[in-house]
C-alpha cells in the first residue's frame, strides 16, 4: 500500500524543468520495479516512465535494454500459457481464511485481476432447544471475505495493451543504439498476432468475453508498432510475411461486430501495409480480402461507420494490383463497386470515388481480352446508365427533404421567441433572418450534392 501510494505520487507530481536533473533517479527504479510489481502498479509505472521519457527525453541505454528484454519474455509466455488466459476462475476457499491461503498458486494462474471469496467458520455458543445437563450446544456461523488478487506484471493482458505505445516512444529515442533489439521484436510480435483461442475454448461456459477484447486489443496496438516500423525492419517482415497474413485476416475475423473502435484500428493498420511493398502478400488472397463481411463485418454500426474507410482502402490496394488480378477477380471487384455506386447512404465524394474505381477496373477487364469481357463492359455500362437515370429522383427528393426540415426548424425557433415582450418589427426581423439563415443552410447541403453528382456525370 505505501508503495502504490509513492508511486501515485510521482504519478500526479506535475512534470515541470525542476525535475529534469532527477529524471535518471527516478526513472531507474521505475523500470527495476515494473518487473516486479502487480498489474495495477506496473500500469502507473510504466505512464510514469513513457511520460518523463516524452518530456526529458534522457537516454538510458542500459534500462531500456533491460526493458524490452522484459517485454521479449512476457510476449514469448503468452503462447504457452493460452489455454488458461480466457477462462473465467473463480477462487472459493470455505475452510481456509486468507492467511492459510497459497496465494502464489493462484497468481501465477491469472492473468487479471479476479475475486477470491474466503469463507471461514466462527464458533458461537447457542442456548440449546431442549433443556439438558449440557445447557449449552456449539453452532456453525458461516462468513465469508471478499479480496481482489492482482495479477504480476508479466501476466498481464492490460499491460500488454500499453507496452507498443511505450515501445514507440523508447524506439523513437533509442533506435540507433538499440537498433538489433528492436529487431528482435518484430518475429516476436508476430508470432503474437497469430495467437487465437479455438473454437472449443470459444464455447467454453467459462471463456472470458472481456479478457478476449482485451487481448486482441493487445494485438491490435502490436499490428499498429509493426505498420509504424515496417519500413525499417522489412527484411525481418519479409521473412515472416506469411505470418503477417494470417494475422490481419485473423483479427478481422476475431473482432467482435460490434466492438466499432477496434475494428477501425486494425483496418487502419492494414492499410498501412496494403499501401507498401507488402501488398504482394495480399494477391494470392485478394478474394477474401475484398470480401465486406470480413472488413466491415454483420454489425449494423461497424457497417455504417466504416464504409468510407474499408472501400478507400479497397481502391488503394485495387490500383496498385490491378494487372496482376484475374478475370475472375476482376468481376468480383466490378460487382462490389457497382453496388457501392448505387449505395445512397454514402456521401457523393465516395460514391464519385467509386466511379473513378469503375473506370480503372473496365480499363484492366478490357485488356484482359477474356470472353467474359464483353459482358463485364456492358455491364458498367449498365450501372452508369441506371446511376444517371436516379439522379434527378435523388436530386429532387433532397430539395423536398431540405424544404421540410426548413419549415419546421422555422417554427420550433419563432416559438421560442417571447411574444408578449417582442415588438411587432422584431417578430418580423427575427423571422427573417431564421428564414435566410435556413434558406442559405438549405442551398449550401444541395450544393455539394449536387456538385458531387455533377463530378459523377463528368467522369460519365
């Protein structure tokens, strides 16, 4: 207790020049401790430790060695031990108090923060209901004691979350003298990201949702290091691509539909990689790859917030191999962009994206000169037919739309206004100025449709 609270201290200490003749004394025993602490210290630890590296930036070569070589360990435990880190326990102990408790045992099978219910048995004299020479019989009373256990900092999942953050900052800082142990990492990490429970431990009463989203949070922050060190270390990637694979398919696939935020981060990496030398590794797996219900997933949300991302990173990674994809390839990605094109829901900037999309992909169907060609190009021709044809009912529907917004936002605002105090003049100059206000609100949303449907007619 007394050293949590020393290191909260340091931890609300604010960060001002005075300290910059400390920074080596303090952080010295911080990096010594986060190998030893519980996960809840090992946390404030290491923010203590990413926020004074931030703002001094001391080079402490031989801390930040020891560092990552605690980070190399705890990675490489983690695939031994995946078949305990999803399961819910429960530790219940009714005849033993918290003293008589191996508590050992139990820390080194969490990998969080769990309850441990202790249940002891007091002794009470109760007046027995039938009068004897014995005028006293003994009775169980049953408590219980709740505790939480905290997890080592080597086990932890939650920190695990905040090591690729803390690492960035350190290479950022230490890459030219530690350029070999960062090396290191890559393989490691990514041996990682293909880490994933089975089906069976999936439906296990016992599998753990919240540790699970934890974990792929984890490997979701290490796919995002990989990205942000991909250009330095691509012989070590290089090595392990096929590793690199398996893995973004793996998260996507994992990732729960409706858990939004982190589907984004692990799209977002994944364009990092599509858009570098690595997109050679996507084209042996471009089907599935270009398949919505992987990227964007069934959830409704995820589907509708992430559209405009997945389909730029569909276009980016579509125009960078486009040559090397088959007839058969080709016609998936045709169908895929000629549904977006007719895909209201999406702004007009994407649906003329699209378009462009549509014209790159005709280009590469007709010189493939396949038999299937023909019928591929009529069918683009098709779907701008039938997009040109719905743009007026749009178009028309979208002024409709503003006017009866207009009218009521007119109304709600004029009844705002105090009647029995305002003068005449003013109700009337307040109206219209809500009128133009609305009028000049209403002309600027049908503006840039329009425009966008007049770039889309251009590009037609």
């Amino acid at each position: 207790t007394i050293r949590k609270q020393i290191i909260e201290i340091f931890h609300r200490l604010p960060i001002t020049e005075a300290l910059r003749g400390f920074v080596k004394d303090i952080l010295s025993p911080m990096f010594k401790l986060l190998t030893k602490e519980n996960e809840e210290n090992a946390l404030l630890l290491l923010r203590i430790i990413v926020e004074y590296m931030k703002q001094f930036r001391p080079q402490m070569i031989m801390e930040v060695r020891e560092f990552l070589q605690f980070v190399h360990n705890v990675y490489r435990q983690k695939a031994s031990a995946l078949d305990q880190i999803f399961l819910t326990k429960t530790f219940s102990h009714p005849t033993l108090t918290i003293n008589e408790i191996d508590l050992s045992a139990i820390i080194e099978q969490i990998c969080t923060s769990v309850k441990l219910i202790v249940k002891k048995i007091q002794n009470f004299p109760v007046q027995s209901s039938i009068t004897t020479d014995e005028t006293t019989n003994s009775t169980s009373h049953i408590a219980s004691d709740t505790f939480t256990i905290l997890s080592r900092a080597s086990h932890s999942v939650k920190l695990l979350a905040e090591f690729p953050v803390a690492i960035v900052l350190l290479y950022q800082l230490c890459r030219q003298s530690l350029q070999a142990e960062f090396g290191e990492l890559v393989p490691l990490f990514l041996r990682y990201l293909t880490l994933q429970p089975s089906k069976e431990q999936k439906n296990d009463p016992k599998f753990n949702m919240e540790i699970y989203i934890e974990f792929l949070t984890t490997q979701a922050k290490t796919l995002s290091f990989l990205a942000f060190v991909g250009k330095t270390y691509q012989e070590q990637l290089a090595l392990n691509s096929d590793l690199l694979v398996i893995a973004i398919f793996q998260l996507l696939d994992g990732c729960p539909p409706e858990n939004v935020q982190l589907r984004k981060d692990i799209i977002v990496a994944a364009r990092h990689f599509v858009s570098s030398d690595f997109r050679t590794l996507f084209i042996p797996h471009v089907k599935r790859f270009f398949d919505e219900n992987l990227l964007l997933s069934s959830g409704y949300t995820a589907r509708e917030t992430l559209k405009p991302l997945a389909y730029n990173t569909f276009g980016e990674f579509f125009n960078h191999i486009r040559a090397n994809l088959s007839i058969e390839d080709l016609q998936n990605v045709l169908y895929m962009y000629s549904k977006m094109i007719h895909d209201s829901s999406l702004p007009p900037t994407i649906q003329v994206t699209s378009l462009k999309f549509l014209t790159n992909i005709a280009e590469s169907i007709r010189q493939k000169g396949s038999e299937k060609s023909r019928d591929l190009l009529i069918h683009v021709v098709e779907t701008l037919v039938f997009k040109c044809k719905s743009l007026p009912k749009q178009c028309t529907h979208l002024s409709t739309t503003s006017n009866e917004k207009s009218n009521s936002s007119t109304i709600s605002a004029v009844n705002e206004v105090d009647v029995t105090t305002s003068t005449l003049n003013e109700l009337v100059q307040n109206m219209n100025d809500i009128t133009n206000r609305e009028k000049e609100l209403q002309r600027q949303q049908v503006l840039i449709h329009y425009n966008g449907y007049i770039q889309f007619i251009t590009y037609c």
